[in-house]
C-alpha cells in the first residue's frame, strides 16, 4: 500500500516551507491529487521522483562548477 503524504509531511521531508511544497505541485514539479476541494496529497514515489531528479540537478551543477573552475 501506497504512503500518500500531506503537503506539510513532504515539505518535512525535503525541508522546504508548505507553501513551496505547494507551488512545485502547482508547477508540475511535484506530482500530487486532491482527495477533496482544498488538500493536496503527495504520494510516496512522486516525492523520491522529485528528490532523486533535484540530486541529479545539483550533481551537474557541481561538475559544471567544477569544469568551469578548471578551465579558469
């Protein structure tokens, strides 16, 4: 069984404000479904999606940093 998180549990998670949690649903980069009018649920594997994709990001920043220092 899936572990659907609320917005606040999976800003915890990636230690971000609630808010943020909620304009990177609104942004599409975090996927999330709304079991009624106002709340937004997170599931599980759409938050490892988001983190494992956000770890990816910053290793190729850092290796282009690095690539930029070397040619300095």
């Amino acid at each position: 069984m899936s572990q659907d998180l609320s917005v606040k549990e999976a800003a915890a998670e990636i230690n971000v404000s609630a808010a943020k949690v909620r304009a990177l649903i609104r942004t599409g980069e975090i996927a999330a479904y709304r079991p009624g009018k106002r709340s937004y649920r997170v599931t599980r594997e759409a938050l490892e999606t988001y983190k494992a994709l956000k770890h990816s990001a910053l290793k190729l920043e850092i290796r282009a940093s690095k690539d930029d220092q070397a040619s300095a």
